[in-house]
C-alpha cells in the first residue's frame, strides 16, 4: 500500500511499534532508488503525532494497540 501511494508522489506519514524506521524506509524502497522517498515519508513512534493534520487515516491492521485510538 504504501509503495503505491508514494508512487502517486502522496506523502505518507507512518507509525508502526513492531518496525524501525530505517527498516520501514527499506520496505518501501528496498533497491535503494530513492525517488524522494526521504521527502515523502515521514515516521513516527506516536499514532497521534502520525496523525495530526492528516487528510485521510488508513489502518491497515488489526492489532489491539489500534482498536482504542
């Protein structure tokens, strides 16, 4: 999902406990290509922070610590 989205130049800010940020960025980019992958995607260890001025939220999880935000 976010490959996708940041293929549509969409700036992505993300929060996931489980991953380290530099393994996220991996993820997203695993050749190393860049595109402005480092301009687009931000990540944060809070979900609210994450969050905050968003136009659009989407969870793609079905852990607990999500159920109450």
């Amino acid at each position: 999902m976010a490959r996708a989205l940041l293929a549509e130049r969409c700036l992505l800010c993300v929060q996931d406990p489980h991953v380290d940020p530099e393994a996220m960025r991996r993820e997203v980019d695993p050749a190393g290509v860049g595109g402005g992958v480092e301009e687009l995607l931000t990540c944060y260890r809070d979900p609210y922070e994450a969050a905050a001025g968003a136009d659009a939220i989407l969870v793609c999880t079905e852990w607990a610590e999500y159920r109450a935000l």
